[in-house]
C-alpha cells in the first residue's frame, strides 16, 4: 500500500503547511476520504471537500432557500479493496476475511489524517474562491507531496543553522501541533540572533558548529527577558516573521520545554553527522515543576450543567461543549475537529492529533447519557461539525464566564507558572478547556486507580508519566489507603 510517509515534503512549504491555522466559520470546510469505484478490486482513495452555501440552487415549494454545498475533490494515491472500505469510518472493515492486517489499517488511517491536515490548510490558506476547484486543489495538494516536480533545483549550497532546522522538522514526521510548538522556538532563536547581532560589538550568527553552553545560557537570559526586551527592540519582531509585537513573561517550565526541544534536535544533528557540537554536555536543563493537578467534581460539574444561562445563549452553547467534553476527556485541539461521523455505535472514536506522528491509536469513549443528551440538541447543525465549537481563546472565555453564573468559585492551589512559587486562584478566574480533560481522569481515577485502564480512555500512552500527578490529588483516598492497614 502507498502511503503518504513515503512522500518528501519540501523546505519552502513546511510551513505553508503546518503554520497556518485555519479559521472556521458557520460554514466550515469538512473533508471526506471516499471511494468511487465500488467494482474494482483496487481504487483510488478520493478526498471530498465540502464547504460554503450555493445560494443560486433556488427554493423549495414552501419558499425556504434551498442550499446546495460547494465540493472539490482530490484524488489520492492512496489504494484500496473497495469490498474492504468503510464509508460511514472513513477506515478499512475489521472483519474476518479482511486481508489487511493492523497495522496496515493502522498507517491507512494514519495517511488519511496528514492529508486531510494538507487539504485543509491549503484551501484556508487561499483566500480567492473563484480558483478553488478540483484541478487547484490536485495540483497544490501534489505540489507539497512532490516538490521535486515543481521546483527549480538550485545549487547546493552550505546549509545554515535555519536551514538544517527545517531539514530536522521534516525527517521527523511531526504532527501539526508538534511542528507548530518547534516554529515558536525556530523563531524565537531568530529573534535571538537579531538581538545579539544588534547588541554585540562584532557580528553574530548562529551557527550549529559554534553554539556552546555560554551561548545557551546567553538565550536562556534572553528568553527570561524577552517581554521587555521586545519593548526596546521592537523592529526585531517586524523582522522575525509571526513573530508577536507582546510577549508574556516566560516561566521556567516554558523556558526548560523550549531548551528540551532544541536538545532534541542536536541530537538528531548529531547522529545525521550534521556536527559533532554538542553544548548540552555542560547546560543543565531545569526540571520542569508541576503542582497537584485541580478539577471539578461530578457536582460541580453537574452544578454547572443546570446552571440557567438563557439570557446569555452563547455562552450557554459553550457551556454545554464543555460538559460535554467532560464526559468524554479529549483534548481541545481533537474536540475541535471532531464531527458527527466520530459517533460509531454509541461512542466517540477518534484519533489523538498528540499522538499521530507515532503509532495512531484509535481512543473509543462511550457516550453516557449527558453526552447523548448534548449531541442531540445540538444535531439540527447544518454542517458536518459535531457541536458549534468557537475559537479556542473565546471557548475559555466563555468558559471563566459560565464557572462565574454558576458560582463555582472554591479556592485551588497552583504552582505559579512564572514564579514557580504557590498560588490560590478561584476556579472561575482559572478554569479552561484543559479543565475538563482533568475533570474526566480525576474523577475517573478516584473511583479505578488503573492508569492504563483510564488511558484507553483519555488517549494517554502505556505507562504515561501524567498519572503519577493524580496520586496525591483526592485526600479521601489517602484515608481509604490508610484505613486499609487496620
């Protein structure tokens, strides 16, 4: 079976591909992977791009305006038995006779998901309507997979510190987030480079070669530093591209998890035998320091649930997502991608965006009743959404806004992320999307202590370090334990 890993993605559209970050609207582009030819032992894999609203299709008999959507197809070449292809999972049948073993089935899904991530964010990133059609999108979608088709080969030249940044994230296989996370580091190293060239006597240049433990504390100072820093150098951040003209004061679990990521990538250049500079054999790292994690209880949560939000009716919508994702425990990033075709037989199966680059995992969460009950009420939608998600920054908003009406404000203990220090913050000025992923596995955990058993839920992978968090984290169950040596 072909599969996209096999394909090489180029330099210059690395981060066409993975920096844009598509906005949707009320009608929100969704994308299908389908199979035409039912009859043939072997078919191509078609993607169906379903956007927008044809206002031209007239009306019905009653007067309403008939809507007719806006499609285009890419054709892959992704192969597959059409005999074996199931339309409503988008994935190869399990069943007995089915020849394809797991993990083939496993990197068929896996192949669908970086395209359908490809196809999303090059039709968002064009803003022209007028040419979006089939052929655009096979030649673009063509132009990522096979760059050597479409570009003019150059001389090779010496590569630069940057350069072999790229070359790094694309031999990596990063999912979107991952390679999202390692630009914000790409560019702050550029934004470092800018300053020390304007503040040094000499010229300054990173170069992988040349980096010593010096130079990373040198940027370790200057991460620290940054949000004042942008203030006097502010020509810097035009410079940098995406680069924000405000930058938030730097805790030292932001600044260690930036330091993990360029470690990570000169050990890569190492073993590439792009260098033999390692300067991380005398710069230690911070441990990063996290506190007991914090979640709602089943009462708050239901507290929040029957609070009456008519007359603020988006926020209620909101509310309801977020009980919703209580019940289910997913991460926002894979709620907002959700769609009605992720309910099979009454659950949720979806693969974690977190985890794709690896070996994807289909998590399978069954609906509870506060579940079905959401889904229902949202089910009139006329797109393919699963429920009427907003942006993320708003989806917080509205969520600080629902915990204030519904008057959860008990006091929580955090560990400061700038000052490392403990801090006490009422639940209504903290709570967030991430909230109710822990809402899910706290809860789950004070009743089965099983993190393997919980993961299969969650999407955490076997053994996962996150668990140990939950441990001190109900002090009823430190009672039970002890009551237990009686």
């Amino acid at each position: 079976m072909k599969t996209v890993s096999q394909n090489c993605i180029s330099v210059s559209h690395l981060y066409y591909i993975c920096e844009t970050i598509y906005k949707k609207s009320e009608d929100m582009a969704t994308i299908r992977a389908i199979v035409r030819a039912k009859k043939k032992s072997r078919a191509n894999i078609y993607f169906r791009l379903t956007d927008g609203k044809d206002l031209s299709a007239g009306f019905t008999d009653n007067g309403k305006q008939k809507q007719k959507a806006y499609k285009i197809y890419y054709k892959s070449g992704l192969m597959v038995d059409p005999q074996c292809w199931d339309e409503k999972t988008q994935a190869i049948k399990i069943q007995k006779f089915n020849t394809y073993t797991p993990e083939e089935r496993a990197q068929l899904k896996k192949d669908i998901a970086v395209l359908s991530d490809i196809i999303f964010n090059i039709y968002n990133a064009e803003s022209n309507k007028e040419i979006k059609t089939s052929e655009w999108l096979q030649k673009e979608v063509e132009n990522v997979l096979h760059p050597d088709l479409y570009e003019v080969k150059v001389v090779a030249k010496k590569q630069s510190f940057f350069d072999l940044w790229e070359e790094f994230l694309i031999k990596r296989r990063l999912s979107y987030v991952r390679i999202q996370n390692y630009n914000v580091v790409g560019r702050a190293l550029m934004r470092f480079e800018k300053y020390k060239a304007k503040t040094s006597r000499k010229p300054f240049t990173i170069e992988l070669g040349l980096i010593t433990a010096d130079t990373l504390r040198e940027l370790e100072a200057f991460l620290r530093s940054e949000n004042e820093i942008v203030k006097k150098y502010p020509e810097i951040y035009k410079e940098v591209k995406k680069s924000k003209s405000k930058i938030e004061p730097r805790g030292t679990n932001t600044i260690s998890g930036m330091f993990i990521k360029i470690r990570t990538f000169f050990i890569w250049a190492n073993n590439e035998e792009k260098t033999t500079n390692n300067p991380f054999k005398n710069f230690q790292i911070e441990g990063a320091i996290y506190g007991t994690p914090y979640f709602i209880t089943i009462n708050e949560r239901n507290q929040l649930y029957s609070t009456d939000l008519t007359a603020k009716p988006t926020v209620a919508v909101q509310r309801d997502i977020f009980v919703f994702q209580c019940v289910i425990g997913c991460r926002v990033a894979d709620l907002l991608q959700m769609t009605k075709n992720n309910i099979v037989d009454d659950a949720i199966e979806y693969i974690p965006r977190k985890t794709k680059e690896g070996s994807p995992v289909t998590v399978r969460v069954p609906l509870n009743n506060i579940a079905k009950e959401i889904i229902a009420r949202y089910s009139e939608n006329e797109d393919s959404r699963l429920l009427p998600f907003i942006t993320s920054q708003k989806y917080n908003d509205a969520i600080k806004v629902a915990f204030t009406d519904a008057k959860l404000t008990r006091i929580v203990t955090i560990i400061n992320p700038t000052t490392r220090e403990e801090d006490h913050q009422p639940l209504n000025k903290i709570a967030s999307s991430h909230l109710a992923r822990r809402c899910f596995i706290g809860n789950l955990y004070k009743q089965v202590q099983d993190p393997n058993l919980i993961g299969k839920l969650s999407g955490h992978s076997e053994g996962s370090k996150a668990f140990a968090r939950y441990r001190d984290v109900d002090e009823k169950m430190k009672k039970d334990l002890v009551k237990m040596l009686e």
